[in-house]
C-alpha cells in the first residue's frame, strides 16, 4: 500500500484524456465514487479526487492542445527531481522525448517514449506533488504495468532510468512477468504482449483498486462500459479485470488479495 506524496521515480499522476468528459466523469464518479476539483488555468482540465485525496486529472480530449485523432487513454506520469536531466537520459537510453515545459506554476514535464513505443510523462514539481491518494482505497490508481513487445528492452530501460529493480516472475505457465521494485517496494510491472490481445501497441495501463471486481465489473456494464476481459484470478495477488468506458478509456480493476 502507498500513501502520501509519491517518491522520486514512483508513479506520481494520472492524465485520463477522453471525449465526452461530462459524461466520462457522471460514468467514473457513479464507478468509482470519485468527486472533482477545479484545475485553474487548465482548459478542460478537473481534478480526480478519491475521498477527497489527489489521484490525477480527467482531461476534456476536445479541449486540450493535443494532435487530432489522440485516442482516449490514461496516460501516466513519473516524478523525478530533474524533468531536463530525466530526458537527456531518455535519450540516451534509445527512447524519446518532447521538450520540457513548464505547466504554469505547478511543475515541469515532458512526454517520454521508450524503445518499444510506450508513451509515459516525467513530472517535475514544483507547487504540485502529485496523487497523494492511498492506494488501495476503492477507485485509486492502484498498479501500472506496461504492455511491451521486447521485455528485455523494456526491463533495461526502466532500471536504468528510474532506478527500479527488475524481479522476473512466472504468473502463468509460458509467460514471464517483470515486476519492479522501487527501494524494495513494489510499483510497477511489465509483460510481453500475448496472443490473444491481437495487434496491441506497447503501452502503459493503469489498474484501479476496487473492493469487489466482481461487482464493480458488473456494474461498469450496467452503466454502458464493454468488458475487455472478465474477471480472473491472478494467485497470490488478487482478482482482476479490464473495461473500456462508454467514452472509450480501457482501464483495469485489481481487487488486492486479503
């Protein structure tokens, strides 16, 4: 369990950019039970709030000044101390990465993409620290693992950028999972893209703590989402499933093993 400001290198913030943010925040609120705050100076922009704690933004895709035909997505952010120094290491590491830029007086950032092609953000702040939500109350950011098509690459990368330190695992039989710890603390994940998930770009998805998959899956139904994968057990961790929103935002549930 995190709670508190997140640590340098740890996951510090969610971007969930969708169409229709009206509706796509009536359709998490009734999921989730999240409520939102004012972004000041942020067009389109509202703060995700659960139990009244920070845990990112929901972002009006029509809005924002992004390239047309940006998919709805969440997309996720590292702090680090440096945003500039963070992406001449980027670089050096065979990915890529936007210009730092300042947003407003809350911090620095810039969009990364690692080797394979999954996009993340570094996060420097300044009067914004980031979520501070605990995670594993029901509808926080709770777990983050990229979807890669060379693991090896991916697992280099991260470790050497961020620090992280890389544990193979065996969920399942035939395939390698590579968890990542941060000062002995687990943070993130990363896994080959398999079979049946078709032509899936690598990316970073976001898994939200839930009390019960089971019934928030059934729910999330109920209030117009597509079920991507319906809840399985994942031994010694817990039971998971994934959903994509009405407005077209996949996102996953993780009810965390007791």
């Amino acid at each position: 369990m995190t709670t508190g400001t997140r640590k340098v290198h740890d996951f510090c913030w969610i971007n969930l950019m969708t169409p229709e943010a009206e509706r796509a925040r009536a359709f998490f609120g009734a999921l989730f039970g999240w409520t939102y705050g004012e972004m000041p100076g942020v067009p389109g922009g509202q703060l995700i709030l659960v139990g009244g704690r920070t845990a990112g933004a929901l972002m009006d895709l029509g809005a924002v000044n992004l390239p047309k035909g940006t998919p709805a997505v969440i997309g996720v952010m590292m702090k680090v101390e440096d945003a500039d120094a963070a992406v001449a290491k980027v670089a050096s590491l065979g990915g890529r990465a936007e210009p730092v830029f300042d947003v407003l007086e809350n911090g620095r950032m810039a969009m990364c993409t690692d080797p394979n092609g999954a996009i993340f953000a570094v996060w420097q702040p300044k009067k914004q620290a980031g979520m501070d939500v605990d995670s594993h109350a029901h509808g926080a950011p709770s777990w983050f693992e990229t979807i890669t098509g060379d693991l090896g690459r991916a697992t280099a990368f991260y470790a050497a950028l961020f620090g992280w330190t890389p544990e193979e695992q065996c969920p399942v039989p035939g395939m390698t999972y590579t968890l990542f710890k941060l000062d002995g603390v687990p943070v993130g994940g990363a896994m080959p893209a398999l079979p049946h998930m078709g032509d899936v770009p690598p990316h970073w998805g976001t898994s939200f703590a839930v009390t019960n998959a089971d019934e928030t899956a059934r729910r999330g139904v109920e209030l117009g989402a597509s079920l991507c994968i319906p809840v399985a057990e994942i031994a010694g961790v817990g039971r998971f499933a994934m959903l994509k929103s009405p407005q077209g935002v996949p996102f996953h549930l993780i009810e965390w093993a007791r």
